[in-house]
C-alpha cells in the first residue's frame, strides 16, 4: 500500500457488526462494487468526481484519468478485497475451533489451555 500504510483486516468483521451486516453481505458487496468499478463507466466518473474534492486537479490528470492508473487502481483493491475476505474466513475458524476446544476440553480446562 502506499506509504506503508496496510489494511487493518482485523477490524474489518467488527466494522461489519456496527453495520448490521453478515459476511456474506459485505463479500457479496464488496464483490458488487469491485465489479461496478471495473465496467461501469458511470461508477468510475462518479468517482473521480467525487475525489477531485480532495486531490488538486493535476493528481487525478495524471492519475485517475489514466487508463493504466485505474487499472492499477482496481487491482489494488481487489488484492485489498482479498484479504479482508481472509481476515473473514480467518475468524470464523477460530471462532469454531474455540467453541470445538471449549466442547472437548470442558470450559475450565479451556481457559487454562488459552492462558498457557
């Protein structure tokens, strides 16, 4: 990512809690909108629309407008979209392995297990 800044995909099934979504809502969003962005000419306007609030007019020039640019651009955020449907997949199974653990090992022989 740029700047060394990385995607906290550890909060991102808190982040789908707040909104009141399963995970296979937000995937199935995510998924949507990654498509959108790639096809649908409309989406990739409004979005450089949108960002030219924020970025001096030369930025989105030679960036946002350039073919290649978006290209780059929605492949970044497939790969992001990618990890966060790791982090997902990732929590789920811990979540099921705890609760497998605590169904085996009876609850106080859990807790002792996860403190050593």
């Amino acid at each position: 990512m740029q700047q060394g800044a990385a995607l906290p995909a550890h909060l991102i099934p808190f982040k789908i809690q707040d909104h009141q979504r399963t995970n296979d809502e937000f995937t199935q969003l995510v998924e949507e909108r990654l498509k959108a962005l790639k096809t649908e000419p409309k989406m990739r306007s409004g979005f450089i629309a949108e960002m030219r609030r924020f970025l001096r007019a030369a930025i989105v020039r030679g960036t946002l407008e350039n073919p290649v640019y978006w290209e780059f651009l929605n492949q970044t955020l497939r790969e992001q979209a990618s990890l966060a449907f790791k982090a997902l997949v990732l929590k789920a199974f811990l979540e099921r392995f705890q609760r497998l653990r605590r169904r085996t090992l009876g609850v106080s022989q859990a807790k002792a297990w996860a403190a050593a």
